[in-house]
C-alpha cells in the first residue's frame, strides 16, 4: 500500500545543475515567425481604432451589442447583424498593480493594468488595457474611464492606438 | 454504464527541476500505479495520457512523444489537454473508456516538465494570450489572476488575510506528503502577508510554484474489482462533470466561476448528491493559487457566495476540520506541474478513501470526495467526485 512506500521516484536538480552543465543536457532555441490574418470583424475594429473609434456588433437574437465585435453571435449561434459604434468611456471592473513585466522580471515603477466594460455595450463587455494619470492609490473598481487616444499619424491600427484609460472628468461622458 | 474505481495510484516527487525526462517520470508514475494495482501494463486495455502545452517541453506531438513512457504503445491511446483542468479531466476521459464498456482496465497518465523551458516557463505562458487583442499589451500571466482576485475580493469584501491563510493551511498540510516541493511547518500568515507584491493583490506566497512531475491511476470496471478482489483498495467514481466558458475573457464577470459550478452540478447529479454541504466530506479544489481555493469551494456549492474565505478563518477547512480541504498541502505546498496534479487531486482522494493517506490521513471517516481542476484563460471546470 502506498503509505508504506519509502522511496518515491524522482531525482532533484538545482538551477546550477543546468547552468553549469553538471547533467547531460541537449539545448534548442525554436524559431517560429507568425503572420495572424486578422479576419473579418477584428480587421474591421483595428481600422476603426486607427480612426479613434471604438466599434461593436449587434446581435438581433440576445440584442447585446457585443464587444470586441465577432461576426457570429456565441450564445445565439448565429450571424451578427450590424456594426454599432460604442463610446471610449467605461468602468474599471478590475484591476492590478504590477510589479511583473512581461517576462516575470521585477519593476520598481508598477503598471496600473485592468479590465473596462465599454459604455454602449452589452454589460460587462469591454477590454484589457494600461490605466495611467492615476496613481496605484487612486485606482478602484468602478472607477469611470476614458480612453487616452495617441495622435493620429503615430496609430497603426491596434490596441495600442489607445495609450491607456484616464479617470473620467466631471461633466464628461 | 458500468461503475468504475480507481484501484491504484502512483507519482512521482515534485520538484522545479527533476533530472528524469518527462517520458521517464511518466514511466516511474505508471509503474508504481500498476504495482499498487497489482496488474502488468497487459493487462491495461486502453491508455489516457493528460499533459499540458507542448510548448513547455519544446516538443510537438508532446501525446505521442510520452507514449512509451505512459505504456500505450500498441493501444487505444489519446492525450487529453484542457489546460490546468487536464489534472482532472484526463481521469473523467478514463473513466468513459472503462464506463462505456469498451474497457475493462485504463491507465490514466498525467505528466508534466516545466524546467525544461529557460530561464522560466512564463516566456511560453506569453502564447495563451489572443494575439490582436491582447497580446500587444504585453501581459504576464499573473496579471489575469491578480485581476481575479481584485474582483473577488472587492466585490465581496473579504479581506486579504482570509485569503493568505489557504497558503498557510497547504504548505503546512503538505509536510505529510512525501512528494512536496514547498512544505513548510512553520510558515505563518505574516509570511504569507508580507511576501513580495508581484501583481498586487498576489504576493509572491500566494503563488504555487512551476513545478517537474508525474502521476498516474489504474481505473476499472466493478467486475474487474470483484475477480481481482481489489475492493479493499477501490475508491469508486460516483460523478464526472466538465464544463468551459468562453475564452472572451474580458466579457463576464470574473467574480464566480460558473463554469465550475455547472461542471460541479453536473457531476453531482450523477452521483446523487443534491446537498453538497452535508454530503460531501472533504474536498480537493485547485489552488494554483491561494484565493483559486476559496473562488472553487464557491463554485463547487460547498461555501456561499464570498464566504469560503470565513471558513478558512474558523478552521473548518483543516485536516482536522469539519470540511477538509486540500489535505494534500495541494498546489501550493506539494507542487504544481500542471497536468500531473492529479497526484494530489484524484490521488489525493484515492489514498484518503481507502485510508492509504498515512501523515495527512483525515483523522475522521470520510466516505466522499471531490476533485477539482482549473485552467485555459479562467474558463474550464473539470470536476470528480468519488466514494469508498
């Protein structure tokens, strides 16, 4: 019976074990490039953001206004019907202080990064992006946003054309 | 369909770095299953091998390279991948073969080589995310937990601390497992608390670890069971259950995981439970991370909505308590090599069901148990309750 086995499998390494080649190890580096083609309804919303706008799609089965816009409908299961513009304001519905970029290396000055639920879409449907003109003590669900958008000669159609969101100013939205 | 029971299991340590190849470590969870099942790999008739992307090994067809390792040369044979749900869902793919009939003995397989991919696992982690969406945002994979547990956590109002005591009650439930990676004895929710901020609200000990490692469990049939006479050792499946969300992540509220409590339903239906609370005895939900344990007890209907983190509090979800849960030490104290969890989840429940737990044993009768496992972007349930 397996509570009165003395030596479970296994043989531990250390990380210099590796770095300093004290075990027989084979190394490789892959070298895989990809090329996404867009499709139809994000080629259609990277154009609108370079224009600075932000687009959905309606579905006529549930009338949400889904967004980021799909051409199919995943609850009705099936076709969209339309595009509808939706507006670059919203709430934060959660958020975090980093400390982490990318590769898990440590940051002294933290990313403020969340989710916004977009005004105009269905409820709870928005993004993830960078919050900024706020510090990590201000910051808070429910927070209403707007979208900071870069200039237009510098955007190239992505996410990023929208630097980040900033705290809605009274008497906007 | 048939009844089915698991009749042996077997795992190997967990460590963030084992010198055996993922093949090896699969073969040694394998052997050490069949030994206890009693049984030679021909006497399996089909073979489930669960491992998680193929990227961690830097190998493609990652099923058909574990292969010989897992004993299912020459066999029906599959690889099931759900993300980290993998942990439990490669059971519930076992237990369709041997249910259905066209089994009689599975062997289900779950490894897992996180070291292999330099300097850290979370470079490949990068190629979960929608590459137009969110991708050039640049994300870390903490990110989406930290946010997970915002939301939980505010919209709730629990405070931090209930939740940084999951992690202290794992790691030290984990000094009785053999296997561990980070037990620890002494740690106390100061530690916890005052960790490093990786990606506030997660500290760094709210964090399980990425972890090297393997695990596998014999299932069979009831007459199998009976003319092998292994009913001492059996530990019957009495519900599968699994269910995914969307993957538009940034579409639904991350505050209850209702894909978990869909998979939850479906598995107690079939094992008859329609009271959880009373008439489940100890649990073994995921926790990848501290709070994941709390969010699943939720999902699993055995804590109200924003309260599990209360009964941590209380004691009641220690070895000892009234519901025990993660008696493992779990992912946070024993390791976390994604697919081969499922040696502290489904073996977990296994060596306490036919009292084979020794140091983490419950020191009361428990007769049921359920097994949970998480994954892909915060949308798969998988979910095994089992009997003695």
């Amino acid at each position: 019976m397996t509570a009165r086995i003395e030596k479970w499998p296994g043989v531990e390494l250390g990380p210099k074990d590796l770095e300093g080649g004290t075990v027989t190890t084979v190394r490789s580096r892959p070298d895989a490039r990809f090329a996404w083609s867009a499709g139809e309804a994000m080629s259609r919303f990277l154009a609108e953001l370079q224009r600075g706008r932000l687009i959905g799609r309606r579905c006529d089965g549930c009338k949400r206004v889904l967004f980021p816009p799909r051409m199919f409908c995943e609850e009705c299961f099936r076709p969209t019907d339309a595009w509808v513009y939706v507006r670059d304001t919203g709430a934060i519905e959660t958020f975090s202080v980093s400390y982490l970029d990318t590769d898990a290396r440590r940051i002294a000055e933290p990313i403020l990064v969340g989710v916004v639920s977009i005004d105009g879409a269905a409820p709870k449907m928005g993004i993830m992006h960078y919050f900024g003109e706020m510090t990590k003590d201000d910051i808070r669900i429910g927070m209403r946003v707007k979208a900071v958008w870069r200039p237009p000669e510098e955007r190239t159609g992505s996410v990023l054309d929208i630097r980040h969101f900033r705290p809605l100013r009274e008497g906007e939205g | 369909m048939r009844k089915v029971a698991v009749v042996g299991a077997g795992m190997t340590i967990f460590r963030r770095r084992l010198q055996e190849t993922g093949k090896e470590l699969s073969f040694e969870a394998s052997r050490m299953a069949l030994d206890q099942a009693k049984m030679e790999i021909s006497d399996v008739n089909a073979v489930i091998h669960g491992t998680a992307p193929d990227a961690f090994d830097g190998v493609h067809m990652k099923g058909e390279y574990l292969l010989d390792g897992s004993g299912g040369i020459r066999k029906p044979y599959m690889r099931v991948y759900t993300g980290g749900g993998t942990g439990v869902f490669s059971t519930i793919a076992g237990w369709w073969h041997v249910a259905s009939g066209l089994a009689d003995i599975a062997l289900v397989v779950n490894e897992e080589k996180m070291s292999s991919c330099q300097p850290h696992p979370q470079s490949v982690f990068a190629h979960i995310w929608d590459p137009i969406l969110d991708r050039p945002l640049k994300p870390n994979l903490v990110w989406i937990f930290a946010m997970e547990m915002n939301r939980y956590m505010t919209v709730h109002g629990i405070p931090y601390e209930d939740i940084a005591r999951v992690a202290v009650k794992n790691k030290r439930n984990a000094v009785g497992h053999p296997c561990a990676q980070l037990p620890d004895a002494n740690i106390t929710l100061e530690d916890v608390m005052n960790s490093e901020v990786m990606a506030w609200p997660v500290h760094r000990l709210d964090i399980s670890p990425p972890s090297d490692g393997a695990a596998a469990v014999v299932l069979a049939s009831e007459d199998v069971v009976r003319k092998r006479k292994l009913r001492d050792q059996a530990a019957w499946i009495k519900g599968v259950g699994w269910c995914i969300d969307s993957t538009m992540w940034t579409d639904r509220d991350l505050v209850f995981p209702e894909y978990v409590n869909r998979a939850a339903k479906m598995a107690y239906k079939q094992a008859k439970i329609d009271r959880p609370k009373r008439q489940i005895d100890f649990a073994e939900p995921y926790d990848p991370f501290d709070y994941k344990e709390l969010h699943h007890l939720e999902g699993l209907g055995l804590a109200d909505k924003g309260k599990a983190g209360l009964m941590t509090r209380e004691g009641i979800t220690e070895r000892d308590g009234k519901l025990p849960v993660c008696p493992s030490g779990g992912l946070l104290g024993v390791g976390n090599p994604i697919a081969a969890t499922m040696g502290i989840k489904i073996g977990e429940l296994y060596w306490q069901l036919t009292g084979q737990a020794g140091k983490r044993q419950i020191p009361h009768e428990v007769h049921t148990g359920v097994a949970q496992a998480w994954g892909d972007l915060m949308q798969y349930g998988s979910v095994v309750v089992m009997g003695a």
